[in-house]
C-alpha cells in the first residue's frame, strides 16, 4: 500500500535526481481531518487527493488510523505520515510526566544538579490514582493552596476541576473505584493532579497561555524546527483566585472560552499573535528580560524532546508538528502545560486562518515531498531549525537583543515588519481581546 514503485528516494530528506524528480507525475495524498490542512493539501500544486481505498505517497492522519493500521501497512521508502507511533510518550499528560522526571534524573547522574534544574519548568504532577498516597503527602505540607486535576488522554479543556480540599479528591477517587468495579464496561480513566500555578502574567487583567509550534522530523538523531509565528490564547474573564470553578477564569482553551455567554468571535478568539505579545513584554520590561525568557522557551521545547528521544520509535515515514501550550508566570518564568499531537488546525478568525495555513504550506515544505531541499536548511518559510543532532546558532546581527555567547536559532515572535507590528499593537494593547 501507498508505493510507487518508479521512483527511487534517497537520503533522509526524500530528495533524488532530477530525472527521478521529473519521473513523479503527482503526489498522492489522504486527510483525516476537513478543516485548513484539507485546504491546504487540495491547494498544493501537483498534489491529488486519493479515494479511501487508492494508494497513497502522504497521509495527514488522525492518531486512531495509526493505533490501527500502522503495524499492518507496507510503505515505500517515501511514503510520509503525520505522527510517530508512540507519540503519546510525549503528549499524553502522565508520559510526559514519567518522562521528564526520568530525564531529570539521568541529567542530575551525568550532569550535575545545576544541569538538571534546566527541566524544572514543569508544575509538580502526580499521576492519579496511581501516585494517590504521594500525592495526598505533598498536598498535607501546603494546605490551602490550589490544584488542578486534568484527564490524561482529553483534550479542549474537557474534564478539567481545580481544587483546594482533599474532601474533593477523595470524591473523585471514589468515583474512580465505582468505575473500577465496572472495569469490563467501562475502563478507568487516568488523571494528573498538577500544582496550580496561582500567579500568571496577566494582560488586561486576564490570563493566558502561548501556542508554539515544533516540528520534529526525526528523533534519531533528534532534527526539530520552530516556528515563527504563534498566538496568546486569553480568558473571557479577569483572573481572580476567589472563584475556581469558574472555566471562563482559569481556562484559555477556545473550545471553553466560545461557549462563555458573552463571547464575540469578532474579538477573534481573544487571541493576541506572538509578535504583538513579545512587543508588549519588551515595552513593558526591557528586550533583555524578554530574550532570556524565550530563551527558557527554548530550553523547554529541546528538553521536552530530550526526554523521549530514546522512548519514541522514529520510524523514517513519519513526522510531527506539535503544539506547544506554555504558561508564563509574574517572574517570566515559562511553564509547560502539555504538549498536543493534535493542535487544532480549525481557524476561529480570518487572522487564524491564515498563520495556519502559512504554518501547514511551511510545515509540507520541509516534509519535502516534492524533493526540493538539500538538507542543509536553518530556515524554510517560518521554521527555523533549533537543533539538528546538537544545537543550532542563531546568526542574525540585526536582531535589537543581546547576543552574547551562543544563542539558538529561534526567532520566535519576531517578524521584520516592526512598523507594521507596533502599528497593530498600540490599537489593540488597552484590551486583548480586540485582537
């Protein structure tokens, strides 16, 4: 299935003599999902969208397909799809847990302490009802602070509850037993109970948390590339801690924030584009303080990557873009929250629409299907390359930020239209939901 027995790949990067390329009438692809990526594959030139049953070159496939079919489907060497089998080790919220913790760890043996702090970016997280006794010992040293219980395998904000009392957790816990009992109908459901993090950077009186996007070709060796662009994804409501059931205050999810009752989707979302948050901060605290937070944004992606890079089965077929959420606190200090295997492609503005479009047309160019690349690349369209079997440098000197010492090649909200940018900011800085 999905071969084309023509036409000879080599390298990692699919790319192959001219007359090999000049041999490929068109590139055959399917789509699991019917929002921009369908745009953006149909749109692609040379590029055919295939009946469910025709063979295919790229697949854009939704995690369900992989869990079923890949241990049973043939590819040819340059056959492409969207995910790596066991991509949970990274994006399912207890994984990512076992796998930091045990990444911390072997840095702490073979590095030092100090080194191993560089993964102190993720909230203290006990898989429940697994660590429950671990957990109910952390919780009785600080009483009356507040904590977040998250299913492990949901998305979009549901099943999420803060709490303050164990009362809460042991009523929870006995749900989980009744649904034990039952387990041959309906099996149990895994949550992480997380250190809320009770002080976030906040705009306008609201919190909110950053979507940043990586893309990983390979994991052995480890070749990632960030993008560019991003967004500041803010509540409906001004943050306070006297409230915590309320999802409108302490959720930025839009799958939450849409439903609230006065939710206008001409704001676009309450979404603020990356570069007019780094402008704000840099306006508000100085371009120093505002480097070296994305640069602790760059420790967390290479890091997050690190710890799975010996668990995640790199197959040479596949690839991801992931979406990265990270939560800023009133010290710029960032905090990972999750990492998702399936960020949403579903535009919820005109300006959303068109990063993810850039981003999905950026993101098939390094795929390369079409073989047009080298290899050699540190920048295609908005991605840069991060790392490449080691650290990549940034070399850019018109950049208005230190640049002292080796700095990674990120140019995270950046853009070189900064007229245009500060334009766009000083109309929208009073209110971020008029973005």
């Amino acid at each position: 299935m999905a071969k084309n027995k023509n036409i000879s790949y080599k390298g990692p990067y699919g790319y192959q003599k001219l007359k090999e390329r000049e041999g490929r009438a068109c590139i055959r692809f399917k789509c699991a999902l019917t929002n921009t990526i369908l745009d953006v594959l149909r749109q692609r030139p040379g590029w055919v969208e295939v009946k469910e049953e025709g063979d295919w070159d790229f697949y854009w496939c939704d995690v369900r397909w992989l869990q079923e079919n890949f241990d049973h489907t043939y590819m040819d060497d340059h056959v492409r799809i969207s995910h790596f089998r066991n991509h949970y080790e990274l994006t399912r919220k207890n994984y990512i847990v076992k796998n930091l913790k045990r990444f911390r760890k072997q840095l702490e043996r073979d590095s030092g302490k100090l080194e191993a702090t560089k993964c102190d970016f993720f909230p203290k997280t006990f898989e429940m009802p697994s660590e429950y006794h671990l957990f109910v010992e952390e919780f009785r040293k600080n009483p009356g602070i507040t904590w977040i219980m998250k299913p492990v395998a949901r998305s979009q904000g549901r099943g999420i509850f803060l709490f303050r009392k164990l009362k809460d957790v042991i009523d929870w816990r006995k749900d989980g037993v009744r649904l034990d009992d039952q387990k041959d109908e309906i099996p149990v459901e895994n949550y992480v109970a997380q250190r809320y993090i009770e002080n976030p950077y906040l705009i306008g009186g609201r919190k909110f948390d950053l979507r940043v996007y990586v893309l990983v070709m390979s994991y052995l060796p480890l070749k990632a590339w960030l993008y560019r662009d991003g967004f500041a994804r803010f509540s409906n409501t001004r943050f306070t801690l006297n409230t915590i059931d309320d999802h409108y205050v302490h959720l930025t999810n839009v799958a939450v924030q849409k439903t609230a009752p006065d939710y206008d989707p001409e704001k676009q979302g309450c979404k603020w584009m990356i570069q007019q948050f780094r402008l704000y901060l840099t306006a508000k605290h100085g371009a120093e303080a505002v480097e070296g937070l994305f640069a602790e944004m760059d420790n967390i992606f290479i890091k997050t990557l690190q710890s799975v890079q010996k668990v995640i089965i790199s197959d040479k077929h596949c690839f991801e873009l992931y979406g990265y959420d990270i939560l800023i606190d009133q010290d710029l200090k960032p905090w990972l929250l999750e990492v998702n295997a399936s960020p949403s492609l579903t535009a919820s503005s005109q300006e959303d629409y068109e990063l993810k479009t850039h981003l999905l047309e950026d993101t098939l160019n390094i795929v390369d299907m079409e073989g047009r690349l080298t290899g050699k690349e540190k920048r295609v369209g908005g991605f840069d390359l991060i790392w490449n079997d080691g650290p990549i440098s940034r070399e850019d000197g018109n950049l208005d930020t230190p640049m002292n010492g080796f700095v990674a090649n990120t140019h995270l909200g950046y853009n070189n239209d900064r007229k245009k940018q500060l334009k766009r900011l000083y109309k929208s800085i009073q209110t971020p939901q008029k973005v």
